[in-house]
C-alpha cells in the first residue's frame, strides 16, 4: 500500500462522499476560477499605497508574477483538490499534522462571508435607484434628498451649497472650476457618493470619525434580497451540476456587461491618456507596479481561502490543471486589468471636470460603485448605463458570494460525514447565520471600518500560502508532489519551476506578510474596538487550531514523540476517490520506494 491508512494511526478513516457530483462541463472549473478576479476588496489596499494606476501599470511585471507566483499556486491548490476529491479541510489528507490549516481557513472564510455581501448589496440599491426617471444623482435629482445633509460649505459637481439647494452659485454646472468665496472648500464632493452619505445622514462616512452608530434601511432591504436570492440558489441550484451552469451563464453576462462598459467608458475625456499607460508607462509607474505586486498577487484566489482546492475537487481525475491554470490566469489578468480600466477611466474623468480639486481619499475604495455614477450622469441615457455598471458589479460579488459559500459548504460536508443527510437544514442555517451577521455592515460602521477585516483576512491569506509551499514541497515533498501530478494528468511539472515556489517565492510573500500586517495594523488604529473584537475571534483566535490540532493528533498516536510526528506527516488515505485511479494508482506506485520527505530535507537544502 503506497499510502498510510487511518486505521493505522487510530484515526476516523475518510469516507468519500459519493454524491458529492462533477462539473457537467469541463470549463466551468476554469470559468469558476476566473470568476474570483471579481474580488474588488483587494482596491482597498491599493488606495492605501496610492496605486492611482493598478495593473494598468505595469503590464509587463504582472505577468512575471503571474508565471512565477500565480499559475504555480493555482497548480498547488488544483492538485490538493483535484486529487483527493476533497474541499480545504480533508485535503490536508496528504499531511494530518497541518489539518488545522483548513479549520483556520473555514472560521475565516465564514468572516468574509459575512462582509462581503456588501459588494452585492451597494450595486443592488443603486441599480434599484437608477431606474428612477431621474438620476438621484444628478443635478435635478440631487436637490430632493441633499437636505439629509446638513454641512452648508461643502461644494458637489453642481455648485450648490446644501443650505441653498435652489440657487446654483456663479459658474455653476458639471466641471466649473471657478475659485469660491474663503468660506467655501475648493473641493468638490460627487453627487453619487453624496447619495450614499445620505442614506446614513452622515456627511462623515468614511472619514473614520467617531460618529453616531446609524443604519439605512434601504440597504438593509437589500441585503435581506441578497440573502434571499443565495437562499434560492442553495434550496434549488446548489447540486454541482447545476450550480457550474449558472456560475458559467452568470460570467458569460458579467464579461458582455464588462466588454461593453469599457467600450463606452473608453470615450470619455481623458482615456487616450489611460491608455497610454499601458505602452508607454512612466517610472512612477513601473515603480508603484512593483510596489503593487505582493497585493495584486493574492486577488486571483478570491476573497477567501482554498476555493481552488474545492472548485478544483469537483474535476475529472485526468483534467489538465496547468493547462487549466494557465487560461485561469490569463483570464484573469484581462478581467482585473478591465476593472482597473473603468476606475481609471473615472478618475481621470473627475480630475478633468473639475481641475483635480475633488473629494476622493477614501472614496478611492468605492470608485466603482459610488463615484462612478456620477460619470454616467453625463452620458446619453445615463439610467441605461447606471444600470448596467451596477448590475455587472452585482452579479460579480453574487458569483463570489455564491463560490465562497459553495467551497465552504463542501469543505464542511467532506469533513463531517454525520451532516450529509442533512445538507439542505445545514446549509439554510449557515446561510441565515452569516446574513444575520452581514446587516451589521449595512450600517455607517460596517461600512466604514470594514476594510480593517479585508486586510486581515489579506494577512492570514498570505501566512497560509507560506505555510502550504512548507507542506505540499517541504513535508509531503518535491518528489512526491511531481509523481502525483504526473501520474493524475500524465504530465511532467518541472523541477525548476517547483524550486521558484520553494526558495523565491516565500521571500516574496514574507514582504507581503509584512506589508498586511503593517496595514492591517494602521487600519485597526482608526476603527472601533467591535472591528478589534472582531479580529481577534475571527482572525487569530483560528490560529490555535493549526497547533491545537497538531497536539491532539500526536495524541491520538501511539509510539515515541519522532513516530508519532513522522505518523502524523505522513500522508493518510491519500489517494484518488474513484475505485478505477485508486486502483491505477497502487498498481503504479506500489513498486516504489518512498522515503519520508523530513529526512531529506537537509540533503536538498545542500
């Protein structure tokens, strides 16, 4: 027997689940995956080191990163769920001792559930608010809530005073760029973003002011609807079969919606210049690419953790995954690439009109779904484009939404064999646990200080990708991790492309760690304690588990403390599901001699 069984350490054994299904089209797991570039909480980070230009930058360096960070990790994650048929938790079959990887990564995946619904609630209510006859905000439209408002000096694109609703000052309309009295700000506030402050009656969101505690009921309602919706989706459509189709259809409308947007974007004043900075990018701007990296370099795996792993599971034995990687990636880059456009082309455009003196510091965060709208005020048939941007930013967090709570639902029922009889109670649960959870961000609060969780989550991303190159190249071994991917899809990794992951990589990703807890440290300073509470249950509490589960797996073993460590690294029904491979795959590798990876880590490191 090439592999350990559970029997043998005195452990539960793993049983597959049976019913669990495939994709009924071998594309919907690159379609999945190209899915996760939607994750747009990644700009936070951004604006914090200034990237005024993302990805539009540096082009050329992205795509280093991409072959030298990206596909390969992409591959890692593949190979763990595409051989074992398992979500992120049973994967770790292939090194018990560091199953407590994937406990941490439920508690937090669950976490970023419960933020993230905000990416879907804020285009749902602006998509409702633009098929108005009028544009609220546009000038017209702006006069009949900007009473909600009660600073009277502060200047929007319309040149109003909130005092004086009714009386445009001298100069007014979109992109005067005339100089006020001394008791005015030169700044200009965008008459969309403003809408949005005035849904809390606060003129200071996002200021990170200790403001009154309030919450708008109109995105309350929308985010019951969302909830709803991702309800339906689990009661009817959640069957894997089923579910790739809608994911497949929801990014075929998502990327039409996209392709056309940046088709009319691209003729506002202003984008030649965007362009440009594609092909002839200045040294500010290799600069900040490079600078931008180690964030750019998480956003392809989505918001959470291990969704590779579970989209990957649910492949035929033999799928290619670097083949699969490789279009993964590539898409991706292209779908990044296209919503760093459209933010782009927006700050551009707001700079022009109004001589670079607008309002934008931590708007920058919500560009696209807040000041972009008063961008389209200026187009022919702005409700027409309103709507379209905020039902491509909806459905792209929908999607997200839905794979995240997909991956974590199978990582669950993978694990916990006693709860498959009863997914549907179980799944219905979570779902109205975490939509409870998510009305706290439809506050001024949630909506404010939510970044703190996006970049502690950005964190315990990146520590955990260093700690699988230790398990998958390290403990489980090069070797080893070679074989198997031949053996599953009859081709050949390379070896010098494996030690990139082992010895550059991890530099790489100690800078970005470094970097996340720099900034997760800054964002905590200016949030309120219920986001420091909140860190610590759901961000490193967690932690505990990798070393709690450790001691109590060696606990459960039997012999001196080196057997009981090297019994616990050891791989433990590590083979592939269906009877067939299984079979192959003994038959393959039965005549082999395999050492333990532990021993010889000192000799390759020589």
């Amino acid at each position: 027997m090439v592999y350990e069984s559970s029997y043998e350490s005195g452990r539960q054994p793993f049983v597959p689940d049976k019913k669990r299904g495939r994709w009924s089209n071998p594309n919907d797991f690159i379609y999945a995956g190209l899915s996760l570039a939607f994750r747009v909480d990644i700009f936070s980070m951004t604006w914090f080191l200034s990237m005024e230009s993302g990805v539009v930058s540096f082009l050329p360096i992205y795509l280093i990163s991409l072959a030298a960070y990206t596909i390969p990790f992409i591959v890692i994650q593949s190979f763990m769920g595409q051989f074992s048929s398992s979500g992120f938790i049973s994967a770790f079959r292939l090194s018990p001792l560091f199953k407590g990887i994937g406990y941490v990564t439920l508690v937090m995946n669950i976490c970023v559930l419960s933020y993230y619904s905000i990416f879907a609630t804020v285009p749902l209510m602006y998509m409702f608010a633009s098929m108005k006859p009028t544009l609220p905000w546009s000038c017209e439209g702006f006069k009949s809530w900007a009473q909600n408002l009660t600073e009277d000096q502060e200047i929007n694109l319309c040149n109003m005073k909130f005092g004086n609703l009714t009386e445009p000052h001298e100069g007014s309309g979109s992109g005067s760029n005339e100089t006020f009295s001394d008791d005015t700000f030169v700044n200009h506030h965008i008459p969309s973003v403003l809408y949005f402050h005035s849904l809390f009656h606060d003129l200071n969101l996002f200021n990170y002011d200790d403001v009154e505690f309030s919450m708008s009921w109109q995105l309350i309602v929308c985010a019951l609807l969302v909830w709803t919706i991702v309800a339906v989706v689990v009661y009817k459509l959640f069957k894997t079969e089923t579910f790739g189709a809608l994911i497949r259809y929801c990014v075929w409308t998502t990327l039409g919606l996209l392709g056309f947007l940046l088709i009319r974007f691209s003729f506002l004043p202003g984008a030649k210049a965007i362009y440009g900075h594609l092909f002839v990018p200045s040294l500010k701007d290799i600069a900040m690419g490079f600078a931008a990296i180690p964030i750019y370099g998480v956003s392809p795996f989505g918001p959470g953790w291990g969704l590779f792993i579970t989209l990957s599971s649910y492949n035929q034995f033999k799928t290619n995954i670097i083949k699969s990687s490789w279009l993964i990636g590539l898409g991706q880059f292209f779908l990044i690439l296209g919503l760093d456009l459209l933010m782009n082309f927006t700050e551009i455009y707001l700079r022009g009109i109004t001589d670079n003196n607008y309002y934008s510091q931590v708007e920058n965060i919500w560009t696209l779904y807040l000041s972009t709208g008063s961008v389209m005020v200026d187009m022919p048939w702005p409700n027409l484009w309103s709507i379209l941007l905020y039902l491509m930013l909806f459905l792209g967090a929908m999607i997200l939404i839905l794979i995240q709570l997909h991956s974590i639902l199978t990582a669950i029922y993978d694990e916990f064999a006693s709860l498959r009889e009863k997914k549907l109670e179980v799944s219905m649960i979570l779902v109205g646990v975490i939509a409870a959870a998510s009305l706290y961000f439809a506050s001024n609060h949630g909506i404010t200080y939510f970044t703190a969780l996006a970049v502690d989550t950005y964190t315990t991303q990146t520590a955990i990708n260093l700690l699988l190159i230790f398990v998958v190249l390290w403990v489980y071994g090069r070797v080893r991790f070679q074989r198997d991917i031949e053996f599953m899809i009859n081709q050949r990794l390379s070896t010098w492309s494996i030690n990139i992951l082992r010895f550059v990589a991890p530099l790489g990703m100690l800078m970005a760690l470094l970097l996340g807890i720099f900034i997760a440290f800054y964002e905590h300073m200016i949030s309120n304690a219920i986001f420091a509470v909140l860190a610590i249950i759901f961000i490193v509490l967690p932690w505990l588990c990798i070393p709690g589960y450790a001691v109590h797996l060696m606990l459960q073993s039997f012999g001196s403390f080196k057997t009981r460590f090297h019994r616990c690294c050891h791989p433990t029904d590590w083979y592939p599901t269906e009877t067939e491979d299984r079979q192959r795959y003994e038959e393959a590798m039965g005549n082999m001699e395999i050492t333990h990876q532990l021993h010889e880590v000192g000799e390759e490191m020589l």
